[in-house]
C-alpha cells in the first residue's frame, strides 16, 4: 500500500546470509542446475531485503565510492 514503510528486521537477513554460505560452502561438482538456481535466487532474495535496512544504505556507499576511486 502506499505510503508504508516496510522495514525487514536483520534476523530474517542474518538467517538468510548464514543459509547462503552455508550452501555455497558445497562443492560446485555436487550442485544441480536447479541447486545453483535456487542459491541464486536466496541470493537475489537476500540483496532486495538487506536493501532495506542500514547495513544495505551503508554497503551501497561503500561500494559507490569504491567504484569512484576506481575511475
């Protein structure tokens, strides 16, 4: 609706990081297309909530003046 703000709390986020690192900590021989897909997937899932919060506006800066100091 608009006009909400809608704010993840960092558990869900932290649950999803510790799922995402433990599914890559797999061998890459042992993965299915569909396993690497749905890592993926977690992965993008992750990114949009994490965006949210603090931590995702304070990535996004450091990854925009590291991408300056690049030029």
């Amino acid at each position: 609706m608009p006009g909400w703000v809608v704010e993840y709390t960092i558990s869900a986020t932290t649950f999803l990081a510790i799922f995402i690192v433990v599914r890559l900590r797999r061998r890459t021989e042992a993965r299915s297309r569909v396993d690497e897909a749905f890592t993926v997937f977690t992965a993008v899932v992750f990114g949009v909530l994490i965006a949210a919060t603090a931590w995702g506006r304070a990535i996004l800066q450091l990854v925009g003046i590291a991408a300056d100091a690049t030029r």
